[in-house]
C-alpha cells in the first residue's frame, strides 16, 4: 500500500475523530509533507521522534503530528486527497496546476527542487507530480 496515502487517511481519521495528534511512520518525503502542512497553518506542530531515545517505537522512526482546531473545535482540515497513486501518477506543468477549492486549499507537488506547494511552483515556474490536495 502506499505510505503516503496511509499518512493522509490517519491524518483524516484522526481529524474526524477529533484526536489531538497522530503518529505516522517516518520517511523524508512524509517530514516534507508535514513541514509544509504546518508552513501552510493546517496542522500546528510536529516532531521526528528518534528511535534510539526511546526503544517503545519502531526503529524507523515516527512522526508526531499535533493537528489544529479552530476555537469552536472544528478541524482547519476539511479534506484531503490523494491525487497522484503509485497505480497512476499525475504530472503538471507550472501553468496547469490544479486548483483546490476556489483557492482556499493547497495542492502539494513533488518537483525537481522538493515538495512545493501550486503557488510556490508556480512562482518558480516547476511542474512536478501532484501529490495530494489539502482544504
């Protein structure tokens, strides 16, 4: 199954259960998603715990995601999705990035420089593989 793709349905599942955070399994290319998440105020914190620290966790890694809510307790994600699948990747050039909802979410893209975000890589005129959609 795909890592990312687990990552962004605990992400979810946890959301709608209303958990405070969630811990995924470590990779790179997870820790950039995540760092740009929280760069783009959708979750509030998160933190690679280091196996050799604490011997309870698989030796991998994991990333502890502190997911936010507004002041009524509403989640600030209101969806996500998947958009490129190991079945059938998706690629964008900088002039057909997809838009999320009006303009009120995120598109993730895996460029040449790293994970951007559609505005991002738009403005550094890099298409990429769209990986996930966030509103």
């Amino acid at each position: 199954m795909d890592p990312i793709s687990n990552m962004l349905a605990s992400i979810k599942n946890a959301t709608s259960k209303k958990k405070e955070r969630v811990d995924v399994p470590f990779s790179g290319i997870k820790a950039g998603l995540v760092k740009l998440l929280k760069d783009e105020g959708f979750v509030s914190n998160f933190k690679v715990l280091d196996p050799k620290l604490d011997k309870t966790i698989d030796r991998r890694g994991v990333i502890r995601i502190t997911l936010k809510y507004t002041a009524d307790k509403q989640p600030v994600i209101n969806g996500i999705r998947r958009v490129s699948k190991p079945g059938l990747r998706v690629y964008r050039g900088h002039d057909e990035m997809p838009r999320v909802r009006a303009a009120f979410g995120v598109t993730i893209v895996s460029t040449s420089k790293g994970l951007l975000t559609d505005a991002e890589a738009k403005k550094q005129k890099l298409g990429g593989e769209v990986l996930c959609q966030v509103w």
